[in-house]
C-alpha cells in the first residue's frame, strides 16, 4: 500500500467518523472524554513503557537533551493530560448553539448554527501530549482527527492514541474519531496536507520554518500560527508606572513564548521618564538590550540594534528598543516588522488609544496590559489548540469554536419567495 | 515586463492602498461610493463606447448571441449598477464594530473588533457589471480589489474602473484601491491567484470548471462558490398544501439559479397525496421529471432517472424525484449527492424538523419554506458577492461582513499577567 493510498483510507474512515460524531450530543462526547481520562490514568505503566522506547531510540540517535526532555512521559506529564482532558469536559459544547435567530420581513426566520468542521489533520513536532490535547479539543467540538506526530514520538502518540480509543468505544463512538498516522515515512505528511477530498483543514503545531513548508505545499486550507514578534509602544502620555510594569511583564513574565515583547518602541518625550529605570530593571534580569542610535545616545551600555533585530522573535531574554517621535511613527514600524500577532499601547489618551486600536492590523491589539494577556486561557477560551495569525477564518488563540463552522438554518411555515 | 512583475506591482500598490482605505471612516467610504455613482451616470456616452468596442470584438469573434447579451451595457444595466452603488450607501459599514466587550476575572476587557480582510483578488467572466458589483461591496467593507475580468470585457472593464477610480480620486482615497488586470493574457490569472505576498484571498464567480480551475491553482486562499445542487425533502408528517408550494416554488421560480431544487425526495407515506398533483403542476410549465423506479411504478410518464441523475445541478427545466422512506435515508441521499449548498425539510413534526437541521451538513437549511430564500438580499444581508460553498471563514451568502475578519482587542488599566 502507498502511502497515499494509506491516507486515502484514513481519510475515508474519518470522513465516516466525523459523520457520526457531529450527529452525538454533549453527553456523550463528555462521556467520552471522561472515559479517555479515565483509560489514560490507567494506563501509565503501558505509556512509560511505550515512552521508554522513544526515549531509547532519541538517545541512541543522540537527541539533544532539551529534545528528549520534551519527549518524556513522566506522571506529571501523564497527569498534566487527564487534568487537560477533565477541564475540556467543563466547556461549554460549541456545537448546535444559534447566533441571532430573527425574523425577517419575508416571515422566515433565520439564524447560524455552529457545526464542526469535519476532519482535521494535525501536525506536529515532538511533544506526546499533544496528541492528546489536540485530539480532545476537537473530538469536544465534533470533528474528527488524523494525527501526524514527530516520528520521534511514535510508540508514545500509538499508545496515547490507545487509550483514546478505548475511551471512544466505551461510549460506543467510533475508534476512528482519532487516527493516529503509524507510518513514520515523511511522505505521509505530504499526502495528509494534500488530501483535500477528505480533510477539512490541516492545523501544524510546531516551529516556523514546519509550518512554513506545511503552508507552501498544502492544498487543504491551513490554520497558521507563525511567529510572534511583539510589540508594547510608549506613548507620550503613557502612565510612567504602567508603562514600567507592563513593559517589564511583557518581556520578562516568560521568554520563550509567542506572545512575550520583542521590541519596545518609546516616544521620545517618554524617554527620560521610563527608561532609566527600564534598563536598570532588565539588566538586572539578564535581558540583553539592542537600540536605535537615539536609544545609544540616552544609554551608552545598549548594544546596536541591527535591520534583523527589528525583525526577530528572540523567544531569549535579549530586547529590540526604538525612540520614535509619534504614535504613527510606532503604527508605521509595526506594519513594517511585526508577524501581526500581539501589539500592545501604553497611554493615558484615549484619541490615541483608539487610533492605534484601529490601526494597528495584528492578531490582539490591547491597550494598557501586557501582550502576556494573548492566550487562549486568559481570554477565556478554556484551552487554545494554537494562535492564528491567518486573517482568514479565526484569528489569535483558536479554542473550541475555532474549529467549528456556521450554516445558515432558516423556519418557515409553508413561504415561497415571490 | 513579465505578468509576475505585473502582478507585484499591482499587489504593492494595493497593499498601500488597502491601508489607507482601512483607515477610511464610514462617511468617507459611503462620500466615495456616492461619487462613483455619479461618475458611472456621467459616463454613460463613454461606457457605452467602450462597450460598442468589446461587443464589435465579440461579434467578429463569432461569441454566441447569449455571451454578447451579457456583455451588453445598455441604458438599463448602467441604471442597474448606479442604482447597486447607492443600496451598498445605505448599508451599515462592518469594520470598526466590537462585538461582546465583558470584562474577564483578570480586570482585563475583551472584544472583537472587524476589520477589513486586505486585499481581495477577483476573477469573473464575461458580465462586466461584475466590475461595479464586487468593487463597491469591497470598498464598502474597507478592501482593496484587483479585479480580473474576461478578456472579452476588457474596454467596458477598464471604462468601468475608470468612473471608480473618478470617484476614489474625488474623496482623497488613492486610486489604486481598485485596480483592474489591464492585460488579456491568461498568464495574468496565474500571477493573480499564487501571489500570496499582497493578496489576502481571491473570490472566483463564474462557472464551476472556471472555479475549479482557480482553486486547483490558488495558493492565496479562495472563497468558493461551487454548484447548486439542492434538495426539498417532502416528509411523511408534512403538510400537503405547503409541499405543494415549497416544491413548485423551490423550482419553477427561476430554472437557472443556484438556489433552485434539482432533486426532489418525497417519503413513500406522501406520494398518494403530493405527487399527482405536484407532477400535473410541473408538467402544465413544462418540467422534465425522471424518477427512480417506485416514482415510475407511481405515474408511467416519469422518465428514468439515471445516477447521474443525482449529481446533477440542471439549471434548467428538469427535476429528478426519489422516493425515499425515512427522513434518514433523505438525510443519507442529501449527505452522498448533495453539493451542500441549500437543503429544504417540509415537516410539521418538531423532532423530525430538529433532526434534519442538525444533520444536513449545507450551507443553508431550511424548514418548511422554498430554497429561494437561500439568497444575500432575502437574508438581510443587503446585497451578496457570492454564495461560499466552502467550511472555513464563511458559508453561505457572502455580504458584507464575509469580506472583513475580526480581531481581538483589550482594554486594561496597567494589567500585568501573573
């Protein structure tokens, strides 16, 4: 069997699945998860020793330490999971709700109802436990998943997978709401992304230049999460304090994520009152500093900033810093350089505030707080299968109803349209 | 110059553009709109010139009657499209409007803000009101165009972009906000549809090989509108004087649009009481019906309804008829033949009414009224660019709001995240 030919009969078995799990209720789709919980809690000797495997052959193959680290399922990972599925359990299920039911002049009545999406593939890299909190957050909202994990993990995302199923079967819903690609063979991504007759959308989950070539050789619709370079700007009438404290959290709250400040842009008159104490604060951190040439001259210890610098999401306690002379001038270099994913203003005025709402096209535009605030948690999401930074369908941190679709459903008695 | 640079060219310029047209307030946009109405009625002895060179090309070209009729721009159509600038003036603007702003446990404020989707690449045929249609609903809704006619068009086109670009230039906003594709050469299309870089989506209309084509091609995401091939299910509960009206209504209406049923299924227990009176009806205007063979056993004139029979959107005249025996199996027939763009139930039973909006996976459904209603003007919407037959981003009648996309936006007051 090709590989294609393998992908052609996972899609059809999902296509079938994907069918029936729309048509189940929150009950049992709860039930469901309740059950993988469940299987996955008694299944930890079954897990490690699938893990054992994977961590056997990285070390053989001489995976970096950060790597196997990541690939490890040790009980807290384990119980991480069984927490991650029981807080799916406590959303509210997406499907079938209506938005705007109204009658129109016509006497119908109309209304959007969210439905899934159907069939979802997931990529991504070598993290096991994504193959859970993927697989849950789409099973809640009713479609069905085919997984392509890092080949890495591969007898751990099997034995995950396992214990989806059983906990799919328990309820009576089909074994192949969650497919598991076993193949290793990369050429199963390339059919998986090219399936455009069965999957209805192909979510990568993993670094840049992953989901950079998933998107170029894609003919299923992808949802992107590219990177992250985010901005907090300054304004003349920033708060002094607040503009300390959420440039300081903005940076320093963690390094290594998508939504953390990489530049910070600061209008020339608020250059005296904020920085001194800025640079002291994030040197005392570690953070490595890159500034304009106004920047250097305010502070000679600041290293140059390059063209790059402006550009990159260090995702390292190093910060990119610029003086700018307007608001428009910091609306006009987040165009340029930002992946338009999280901007952020401190100001005290609000004709400025919303200036830069409007204008400034990014993912989250947040006025007065951190850019740490661009999570799928913290808007109240519940869980975020990713952040998009597609304009197209969903954009920033994509929950539950991100993965879901509205049809139209209209209630007549007996109209006809002239 | 190559249609690539072309196209790069074209694409920076729209890009500009749609930034500052993103921008735009209502009253400039509606300013503008108002004065690319008067530019057209001034026009009309310049447009119809134009016109006169494309239909004297088409005419030598040997184009069949019914093309030229469509490329026609007569006192009529000019009035028509006039009169379709002024309704979008009247139409609420979607881009700045906040949708659920609450505040969440964090002190934070959280909504979503529309905005417009960037540039929007259109692809149409030989109809040139198209031009005026798509450019103004696309302006409205803040979005640069590049409009890409048929070659066949091409004077009226560019005539046509010249009254817009009269009435952007009067109002300050750059011209280049809709550009029209100058070249005939098909290589142009191309260009259009995988530059990614500055097109944000292309919105094909015309014909399903044309749409298919674009699709295949794209690597700018597309918003489809593929067939029509709807069904009106007559239920055992349903009311006989309403099946009567909704299936007559649903296809005699108007043959050639994409709203009309192509498949009619009738439960066995209905047959006696809707179909002799259904069929005269059809017959009396002239409606080919082909049947599966319980229609045939029920009136001998029926033709065979072949499995192609099925799958097909006629557009025309012909209606195929199943005789089904349960809403499952109408649900199960829609599910393998439909092209999921309208479904109708005729059902006075609330559960069996229930069960088929839930599973009938369509862009629109529709209880107990005509699939006529499957329209953007019947919907409220004002005025429709297409009807998406897609899943991701929007189904259904695309007006207005399907042209923009949201963003998050947060309020906070000096927040920081734990």
């Amino acid at each position: 069997m090709t590989v294609k030919q393998m992908q052609a009969t996972l899609g059809q078995q999902a296509v079938i699945a994907a069918k029936g799990l729309a048509k189940a209720n929150t009950q049992t789709k709860n039930a469901a998860l309740s059950a993988i919980a469940e299987s996955i809690e008694n299944s930890s000797e079954e897990l490690r020793l699938a893990n054992q495997k994977d961590l056997q052959a990285g070390k053989e193959r001489g995976l970096e330490p950060a790597l196997l680290d990541r690939l490890e399922l040790n009980d807290n990972v384990i119980a991480g999971m069984v927490e991650g599925v029981r807080q799916i359990i406590a959303l509210p299920d997406p499907v079938g709700s209506v938005d705007g039911l109204k009658y129109l002049p016509s006497g119908i009545q109309l209304g959007k109802m969210r439905v899934p999406l159907g069939v979802i593939g997931i990529i991504y890299e070598s993290r096991p436990n994504v193959t859970i909190d993927a697989a849950v957050l789409c099973l809640k909202s009713g479609n069905a998943t085919i997984l392509r994990g890092g080949s890495e993990a591969i007898h751990s995302n099997l034995a995950l997978a396992k214990c989806i199923q059983a906990g799919l079967q328990k309820v009576g819903l089909s074994e192949q709401c969650v497919q598991v690609v076993e193949t290793t063979d990369r050429a199963a991504v390339g059919a998986l992304i090219t399936d455009d007759q069965h999957v209805d959308v192909i979510i990568p989950r993993g670094g840049k230049s992953l989901i950079e070539r998933i998107s170029a050789e894609a003919t299923v619709p992808v949802i992107k999460h590219l990177d992250g370079n985010c901005h907090v700007y300054i304004d003349k009438a920033a708060d002094a304090q607040k503009a300390h404290a959420i440039a300081m959290n903005a940076k320093t709250r963690r390094y290594g994520v998508c939504n953390a400040m990489e530049t910070l842009l600061v209008h020339a008159d608020m250059v005296d009152a904020v920085m001194p104490g800025l640079i002291k604060a994030y040197q005392e951190k570690g953070v490595e500093l890159r500034g304009c040439s106004r920047m250097q001259a305010h502070d000679a210890s600041i290293k140059t900033a390059q063209e790059e610098d402006w550009e990159t999401e260090y995702l390292a306690p190093i910060l990119a810093i610029k003086v700018v002379d307007s608001c428009d001038e910091a609306v006009e270099h987040i165009a340029q350089y930002s992946s338009d994913h999280t901007e952020a203003i401190v100001t005290q005025d609000v004709t400025t505030a919303d200036k830069f709402v409007r204008e400034v096209d990014s993912s989250s535009v947040i006025v007065n707080a951190s850019t740490g605030f661009a999570d799928g948690f913290e808007y109240g999401l519940g869980a975020e299968i990713g952040i998009s930074t597609d304009r197209l369908h969903v954009r920033g941190p994509v929950g539950l109803e991100g993965l879901t679709t509205q049809k139209w459903v209209v209630y007549g008695d007996g109209h006809i349209r002239p």
